[in-house]
C-alpha cells in the first residue's frame, strides 16, 4: 500500500516523463507491466486519473508574474532540453500585455527555439493561444513564418482547425485571419501536412505540361485528316469527332489551369499556395480523364467501320483504367491484389497496445522512473 501511495505521489510529480522512453527503449507502462502493478498500469494507461502538479513557470505565467518568467527564461542554462524533457515550455503558458512585449520574447534565442514545440498533449503554442483566447500572440505566431500551423495534437486538431472554429463563433477572430492573411477554412484533400510542395510543384507542373504539349498538338493532328480543298475536318459532322475535339480541348485547358494555378502558388501565402497546389492535383486528374477520353473518341472514329470489335475492346480497356484511377476505387482494388496490404493500411490496433512493452524508437534519451 505504501508502494502504491508513493508511486502516485511520484506521479503527480513527474507525470510529464509518462510517455517518455529510457536507453532501452521502455515506456514507465512496460515495466509496469513487466512487474505486474495493475494499479500503475492503470494509472499509466489514463493519465486524466492523475492529479498533475504544474510547473513552476506554469504557475507564475497564470499569476502573470513576467518578470519571474523572464528570470527564468534567462538563468536556465538550458532551456530547451529542459522543456522537451518536461513536455511543457513557457511559451505555452506566457501572458504579456502588449504585442511588442510577445514580439521581444519571441526574439529570444532560447524562447524562438521552442515556437513548434509540442507539449504532452501534442499541443504547439499556437494551440495554446488559440485555447485562451490571447489574440495578441496568435497574431504574433501567425506572422511568424517559421511557426507550423498544421501540426496535430494528440486529438488530431491542427491549430486552423481550432481557428476556424472561432472565426465563426466570433467575427473579431475572422477580423484577424483576414488582417494576417490567414484562411483557416482552407481544406486540403490531397496535400498531407508533411508534404513537400516545392517537390510536389515540381511535379505536376512536368505532367501539366506534357499533357498540354500532347493535346494541343493533338488538336492539329484530327482524325479522318483535312479537306484539301477548304481546310475543314473531314469528320467535323461525325458525332464521335466532336467528342474527341471537346475532351481534348478540355483536356488542354485543364492542363493549362494546373500550370497557371501552381505558378501563382509559388508566390501566394503558405496556406493559399498549399491550397492552390492540392487543387491542382484534382484539375491534373481531370486532364487525364479528358485525355483518355479524347484518344477512345479518335480511335473509334477511325476504326468504327473496319474493326468495330476493336474499338470497343479499346473502349472497355481503357473505360477499366478510367474508373480504377478513381482513389478509392484504387484503394480497394490495392487491397484485393496484393496480399497483405489491408493489413499494412490499417494499424495493428493490438500491436499499438502493446508496443510499449516492446519498446520502440526514442526521441531523447531520458531514463525512465521505475516504481518498484
């Protein structure tokens, strides 16, 4: 029982250095388990049981206390190992007056460090100022192009996501994403926060433009040839004609929207450029179905008369490879195909229960507390 007492009062103390893993690799839960405590197991296994004690710049941020915090700020040798091993900084808690104040802090070099640094709930100081409403260092986190704004915390928010929120709860906060050119309502749906853009760009701008070249020229190229009298098309009346000439110059101008959207991406705000780029992927995608399109409507309007059973097995092969493009179609037929790879799409949910007991990869080399 004394045993028990003491390990909770331990971690009311050190609750911070729960998750954190030692030389070995062990989280605290792994030699709980392996020492079979079910009550440390619990308590380990949810940490909203255990009654935190806050750190000491915690206490005097709420208290408003700055001159205590710069103290410490300043006479912490250092300050950044010191938070990454506590899982809390001080930029997640200060409250200063003025916006030049925040503007000072953030200018000192331990302090700039810490500007994506997450805490035991994943969250960044933006997360945080969002949280309490502290409008002046949102501005102030939000001009800073170095601070990450789409990094999740352990509930899967993203600090826009939070924003957006109360932009529309509140218009003074919709106020300031338009004074700071921020658009928290901007939704992606192919561009992952990890992503690269400049690579990405890259990219799609070599495909936009290879399409573009192919259908342009494709759009001199007719099927059926020219009138040699007038210069028409000879198949201009011929109905599947006209739906070859109308998906490749679909096809062309989507291409070339692509290219014009991601050239203005590479000199818009963060958030606009990652939302003009993901939007060219699904304008890319449109192209490639005009493409597509264009070559079954030219192939049958020369074949149809000698070898109609060929242009629709032309017709029906490439129709396959239209709809299996679709990404959720893809997925499935990923799954169906190869062995195995529902499996590696989904995490072992089980594995991630008891990966703490076999160890993983370690951050920081901290030793773990073991409570016997």
């Amino acid at each position: 029982m004394n045993a028990e007492k003491t390990g909770k009062r331990l971690l009311e103390k050190y609750w911070w250095l729960i998750n954190v893993r030692d030389d070995s690799g062990k989280t605290a839960i792994a030699y709980a388990k392996q020492s079979n405590a079910l009550w440390l197991v619990n308590l380990l296994s949810n940490p909203s049981l255990i009654q935190k004690e806050e750190f000491d710049w915690i206490e005097a941020c709420k208290r408003e206390e700055t001159a205590a915090v710069l103290a410490f700020v300043d006479n912490c040798q250092d300050l950044q190992q010191a938070c990454r091993r506590e899982n809390d900084t001080p930029l997640h808690h200060i409250k200063l007056p003025t916006h030049r104040e925040y503007l000072n802090f953030l200018k000192i070099p331990s302090i700039a460090e810490l500007k994506n640094t997450t805490d035991y709930d994943g969250a960044t100081p933006l997360h945080r100022a969002i949280d309490r409403r502290d409008k002046l260092l949102v501005k102030v986190l939000l001009l800073d192009k170095e601070v990450e704004r789409i990094v999740p915390d352990i509930n899967g928010r993203t600090s826009m996501d939070l924003l957006a929120r109360l932009c529309m709860e509140n218009d003074d906060w919709a106020q300031l994403c338009r004074l700071v050119k921020v658009f928290p309502y901007l939704k992606t749906s192919y561009i992952q926060p990890e992503t690269n853009l400049d690579q990405i760009r890259n990219t799609l701008s070599v495909v936009a433009a290879l399409l573009a070249t192919i259908t342009f020229a494709a759009g001199f190229t007719l099927p059926g040839g020219l009138d040699s009298n007038n210069g028409e098309a000879i198949l201009s009346k011929n109905a599947s004609f006209i739906v070859f000439l109308l998906a490749d110059v679909y096809a062309m101008c989507t291409s070339m929207l692509v290219l014009f959207f991601l050239i203005w991406s590479m000199v818009s705000e963060p958030d606009m450029a990652r939302l003009l780029v993901d939007r060219s992927v699904f304008i890319l995608m449109q192209s490639l179905y005009g493409t597509l399109l264009a070559f079954m409507a030219g192939i049958y309007t020369m074949i149809k008369h000698n070898a109609l059973w060929a242009a629709i097995v032309i017709f029906v092969m490439c129709s396959i490879i239209g709809v299996s493009a679709n990404r959720s179609i893809l997925n499935k037929l990923i799954v169906v195909l190869v062995p195995g790879a529902a499996n590696r799409e989904k995490p072992d949910q089980m594995g991630l229960l008891e990966e703490d007991s076999s160890g993983g990869p370690s951050t920081e080399n901290v030793t773990t507390i073991k409570i016997d």
